[in-house]
C-alpha cells in the first residue's frame, strides 16, 4: 500500500494553511466545517477540531485547509499537524462521508475567445479539479476520461483542464464555427453525466511541473520566492482569464534569467512572446528593481 505524504503550502492568509496530500481525497467535492458539531461527516474533521487552535476545517480535492486561532503560529505547529493529516490518512480510516446520490446541479458552459486564435476556453459552472492539467496527445491523456474522450474528436490538438475551465486547442484544418457547439454540448453532457474528469491516481502536478513538485516554495532563494509570489498574484489570475496558466521554472542568479511554463490557450499563441516581454517581464523589473532581468517561456 502507498504512503500519502503531505507538503504544506502557504495562502495569501496567514491564518489559513494547506495540507496538501500527493492523493485525492475527495471525489472532486468540497467540505467546510466550521465546529466539531458540523463536522459529523468528516472523522478526520473532527479530530483535528481536538486541536485547541484550529477554527475552520475545509476539505477538497487533494488537501486540507485548516484556519487557526491567533493563539499560535502555524511555524510552529504545522508539522506535527501535517504528520497527523498524513498517519490519520495512512491508517486508511474515512477522510469523509459523500453523498453516494448524483447531484442534479444544471450544469453550464460558455466558450470564451483567448488571446490564441487555436485556442478557445470553455467555461464551467463546477470545479473541475483541485489543479491544472495540460494533455497535448491521446497517449498522455491517460489521467483524464474526459481529456481522453476529447482526443477523440479528430479537431482536438491538445487539452487544458484547470480548476472550473476547459482550453481546447483544435488543428488549423477546422473552424471554430463549425465546431464550437459540437464541443460545448460534449463537455455539458459528459460533465452532467457525472463521469470521472481527473483520475483518482493522477499526479498532483501537471506532467511539465514534475520535476519541480518536490522543491517546496521554501527551498527557493529568495529572488525566486518574489517572483512566485508576483505571478500567483499578478499574473496568473489574468492567464487564466485568457484560459491558460503559467508556472515558475527557475530563476538563474547569475544570468538573471527567468524561466516559466505557458500552458493551455498561452502555449503556443502568437501574443504570448509580446505579453512576456512587454507585461510580466516589464513587471518583474520593476517590482524587483533589476532591469537586467529576462523572462524565457517554455511552451508545456
């Protein structure tokens, strides 16, 4: 049997920690528990109410979000709290009970044009995943049901699945008006239906992030925790809205050069050398004060 282990990542709150495990630990549902007495459907919930410090559990996905009481620090605990996550989750007791009937929440998708003119973003009423996934062949799509259906339809060049919307970027043979409804009525139906999106055994991290996922955000230098920090904040929600992500790679101290990964609509777009150079690179010399700074992409 697997071990789970569990990395513990920081939120724009300092109050509010992640335990994040290299497993799903729901079945793409969402739990928030406020008192030991609501938490009657999480065991694990309940347990962890025990600790005197702890205000608010939420469970989805791959992790755990615990609030804290200002009685403590999370430095100063949040070990111990990650080894009880991670031996309560390894025992194989109930992380929490779910509905076992179908939800009959109407499902809608809207497409959105991006920034790629191969790419275009459908957007869900429902969270999708607790990450992002790229798929870019039908041989690397084995983690997705959904993503393998799509490859499927002989239009489909690659897929982008994030937490509640979908890239897809099609072959130069089609055209979007031709297919556009044909993709949206796919993806209502498949995600109405219930079928499984994201594999319950899919890594945690997209396939172009692996080798990254086992360097923590404080294993960085410093520099590079800055620019984490500024594309979390300032740059990704605004890739996302062009339906595609981007992710940290490396920051080389002596070169001064930063490399990043465009996923989704932003991998291959014509637009996406322009908004490097002229948006985030310009962003990361002026918030850091080094104008002998370069930003270099790697498509995903």
């Amino acid at each position: 049997m697997e071990t789970t282990t569990i990395s513990i990542q920081k939120t724009s709150n300092p109050s509010i920690l992640k335990f994040e495990a290299d497993k799903f630990l729901t079945n793409h549902e969402s739990f928030e528990f406020d008192n030991i007495d609501e938490a009657k459907a999480s065991p694990l919930a309940q347990e962890l109410f025990y600790l005197p410090f702890i205000k608010k559990v939420y469970i989805s996905g791959n992790f755990v979000a615990l609030e804290r009481f200002d009685i403590v620090e999370w430095e100063d605990v949040q070990d111990e709290v990650a080894e009880q996550i991670a031996n309560y989750i390894n025992s194989g007791k109930l992380v929490v009970s779910e509905s076992t009937s179908p939800k009959n929440t109407p499902v809608t998708v809207y497409a959105e044009s991006t920034p790629n003119p191969t790419a275009l973003k459908f957007v869900v009423n429902k969270r999708l995943g607790p990450t992002s996934y790229e798929f870019v062949s039908a041989e690397d799509a084995k983690y997705s049901p959904l993503a393998t259906e799509l490859f499927h339809l002989p239009f489909v060049k690659s897929v982008f699945i994030d937490e509640n919307f979908i890239s897809i970027t099609k072959h130069d043979l089609a055209d979007w008006n031709e297919i556009t409804t044909e993709l949206r009525d796919f993806l209502k139906n498949y995600i109405e239906s219930g079928k499984e999106i994201i594999a319950a055994n899919a890594p945690k991290a997209q396939k172009q992030a692996e080798q990254e996922a086992a360097v923590t955000f404080e294993n960085h230098d410093d520099i590079s925790k800055e620019i984490i920090t500024i594309l979390d904040e300032y740059v990704k929600p605004a890739v996302a809205n062009d339906g595609g992500n981007i992710e940290f790679r490396s920051y080389d101290p002596q070169s001064k050069v930063v490399k990043v990964v465009l996923q989704g609509a932003c991998s291959g777009c014509p637009s996406s050398t322009f908004t490097l150079k002229n948006g985030i690179e310009n962003m990361l010399k002026e918030m850091l004060k080094d104008k002998d700074l370069t930003v270099e992409a790697i498509n995903g």
